[in-house]
C-alpha cells in the first residue's frame, strides 16, 4: 500500500509531464515548421506556392526582398533600372499600391561605377 508522500510525488510527475508535453506542442515540439507554406496561416503573397516565410521574393517582381523598397508590392511591369524595387516612374495603380517612384537623387546615386570613374578620371 502506497503512502499518501508516494501517491503525492507520483502525481506531481504526471501533472509535470502533462506541462510539458503541452508547452513542447505549443513550440511546434520539434516538427518540421520550416516546410514551405507548412500551414494556411503563413502567408504568401505572391502565390507561388513558397510562404513569405522562406520566400527570397515575397512578391515575385524579381527583385529580392532584402533589396525591394517594397518587398510585399509587385512592380507589376514597371521599369526599376536600378533594381531597387522602386520604379521609375510610379503610374495611379502603382501609387494606389502603395508604391512611390524613384526620386532623382536616389537614381543618381545609382550611376554605373565606370561613369563615375571617367568623371574624376578627367579632371
Ligand atoms: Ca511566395
Ligand atoms: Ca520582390
Ligand atoms: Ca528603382
């Protein structure tokens, strides 16, 4: 016959492991959550099958997230000489987007290295 201190710490260990088990499943316990678009709940914009989560280009312009000044808003077709995600000129559909185009001064810092060269080459 048990005694009331055995029946207590055996209880203590299942409701432990019960918290456990739960707190494990709620971190994903280990299951592969890095699967692309493993669940409905990730979001991908671009609907190519490729959550947002892993997806280099969330909206699948071309150009990559980590250089698309808006990384979740296609160009749609728009120029982007500098492949910024910004476009040259930024028509009504494109600013109801969200999008804005690129400013003179940000495309000017964007002149190919050998042009610049030439200029200070000359003086
Ligand atoms: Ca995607
Ligand atoms: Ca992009
Ligand atoms: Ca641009």
């Amino acid at each position: 016959m048990q005694s009331n201190k055995t029946l207590l710490t055996s209880s203590v260990l299942i409701i432990v492991t019960i918290l456990i088990t739960i707190f494990l499943t709620a971190c994903g316990g280990g299951s592969s959550s890095s699967s692309p678009a493993a669940t409905a709940a990730i979001l991908d914009t671009d609907g190519d099958g490729v959550g947002n989560n892993i997806d280099t280009d969330d909206d699948g312009d071309g150009v990559l997230d980590v250089d698309d000044a808006f990384p979740l808003i296609t160009l749609g077709g728009l120029t982007d000489t500098d492949g910024d995600g910004r476009p040259n000129a930024c028509d009504a559909a494109c600013q109801a987007a969200g999008m804005t185009a690129d400013t003179p001064s940000s495309a000017a810092l964007q002149l190919p290295t050998s042009l610049v060269i030439l200029k200070t080459e000359g003086e």
